[in-house]
C-alpha cells in the first residue's frame, strides 16, 4: 500500500491531537485520502478535484460516502493553504452532493414496553439486560458511549450519568426512575459477574465479568428484540437512541434539550426528528399558534 504523503499525515495528526475526532473517524479520512490520491495517480494530469467527485457518483457510491470523501480532500487542501503548504484551495468551488433526508427509525412505545419486558429478571443476566435496555432508551446514548460508561460515571442518588461522545466531549444526562431502579437491580449481580482479572470500573460486563464490546451491547438488543417479537432488521442500540429522541419530541421536548441529551454538534441535525410524526406537528400547531383555529 503506497504510503500517504508528509503533509497528508500531519493532517490526519492534527484530526486527533488538535479537533479531538475519534480514531474511527480519522481512519474514514485516511482510506478516503487514499482513495483521492490513487485517484491523482491514475488520472495523471488531468486529476483533479471535481473529477474525483464526478467518478465517486460514476461507481455508484451513496451521497452521504461522496460526501464524506469530499470532506476528507476539502478538509485536506484547506489544512494545506492554512500551514502554508499551498497558495490556494482547490476544493473551493466543487459542490458537495447533495444528502437526502431519511428519517430516523423508532419503534413505538408499545414496542419499547415489550423490548424492556423481554430479559427474564429471574437470572443475573436478565436482570444485566434490563439494565442495559432501560439505560439505552432513557439516555438516548450510543452504544460506544454506552460500553464505556463506568461507575464512577454514575450518580444514582441524583439519578444522571456522565457519556463521553465524539472527540471525548463529556455531557450529563438524566437516567429517569426505571433506568436507575434498573441499575440499581443490576449492581450486585455485576459484582457476582466480574472477573478477577478486570480491574476496569465499566458498568456493563459480559457473562465472563470482563468488559461488555458493542457487538455483544448488540446482540443483546437484537436478543431481547426476538423475544419481543420484533423483526431484527428493526432493531438496533442505534434505534433506541432514535426512539428516545423521537418520543421525546413527541413528548413535548424542544429541540435545544433532545440535542444536548443526544450530544448532536448542531441542532440541524436534531431537527430531523421533528420530521417523524407530522400528526404531532399538527397537534402543537392547533394547539400553539394564536391563528390556527
């Protein structure tokens, strides 16, 4: 594999110690990288930029992945012209594609209440998989957050947590009365679970007591989703976290509070989920607007 430029690596470097992206997001930037330069390679003298986009949509790659990639040169060039590798920016004026709007997936209430019934709470791993659902759906977390929450992380008396997201920002969200009943059932049995060899505070353990991974945070949803009768291509941690959001704003919740709870960057992509029942919609309005009557 033909190693990255010099100033292609600084770059990726100053993703992590400078913006705080996470190692996955920096390994997306370096294979889309690769992908423009070999690119550059084949294409010789008449490589450039906006070629590079037009032959990402001639493979056939979804909008959001063009996007993606074009974020990676465009952040790439800029990073260039500000630590004066570069003159100029090529990437000024090619046009992002364009993304679709797709709406999150969410389960129904009564869905939800099923998922939760599902564990058997007669066996220590019942009584851990109710503590994990009930902790997914109330914090709206993401699985990455979710297996790393440790206990020192938690606060039951108060009844919140502390999640750390992307670029290790941390935020303090509310467990709710059934997530903390929950996690309070779940402590001892932890305690009964944990390896002598894991020396990690992590709240969530496996059957062997040593850390829970996202793939096993995974099949424990998609498990107890089986039971509850729901289809696993609808189920996911990631649709927890789209169904908390979206009751939530069904609930009343203004958009401002859903996006500090689910630790979105920008309320833009909060909003979608105002997207997700127009039947709410009209209900606030007639409700809300002084001439809508």
């Amino acid at each position: 594999m033909t190693p990255l430029p010099a100033d292609a690596e600084e770059f990726l470097g100053s993703l992590r110690s400078e913006r705080g992206l996470s190692l996955n997001t920096v390994t997306a930037y370096r294979r889309d990288l690769r992908d423009y330069f070999a690119f550059l390679d084949d294409a010789g003298a008449s490589g450039d930029v906006g070629r590079f986009v037009a032959s990402l949509k001639e493979r056939g790659l979804a909008r959001s992945t063009r996007a993606r990639k074009l974020a990676a040169v465009r952040g790439y060039h800029r990073f260039l012209v500000v630590e004066g590798h570069a003159s100029d920016d090529p990437t000024v004026l090619v046009e992002a594609p364009r993304r679709g709007q797709t709406l999150p997936k969410a389960l129904r209430i009564e869905e939800i209440e099923d998922l939760l019934d599902a564990p058997d709470p007669t066996t220590p791993l019942g009584v851990r998989d109710v503590a994990i659902l009930e902790f997914l759906y109330a914090t709206g977390a993401r699985v990455t957050e979710a297996v790393t929450v440790g206990l020192t992380d938690l606060n039951l008396e108060s009844g919140t947590v502390i999640v750390t997201g992307k670029g290790n920002k941390q935020r303090l969200i509310p467990l709710g009365s059934h997530a903390r009943t929950a996690i309070e059932r779940y402590l001892p049995v932890r305690h009964e679970l944990l390896s002598d060899r894991e020396r990690s505070d992590v709240l969530f353990v496996n059957a062997r007591g040593t850390s829970l991974t996202r793939q096993g945070m995974w099949d424990i949803v998609k498990r107890n989703g089986r039971r509850a009768g729901i289809e696993a291509e609808a189920l996911s941690p990631h649709v927890l976290r789209h169904s908390a959001a979206t009751h939530m704003v069904e609930g009343g919740a203004d958009l401002r509070t859903v996006q500090e709870m689910l630790g979105h960057a920008s309320i833009s992509t909060t909003q979608v989920y105002t997207l997700v029942s127009p039947e709410h919609l009209y209900e606030v309005y007639v409700t809300a607007h002084p001439r809508a009557r």
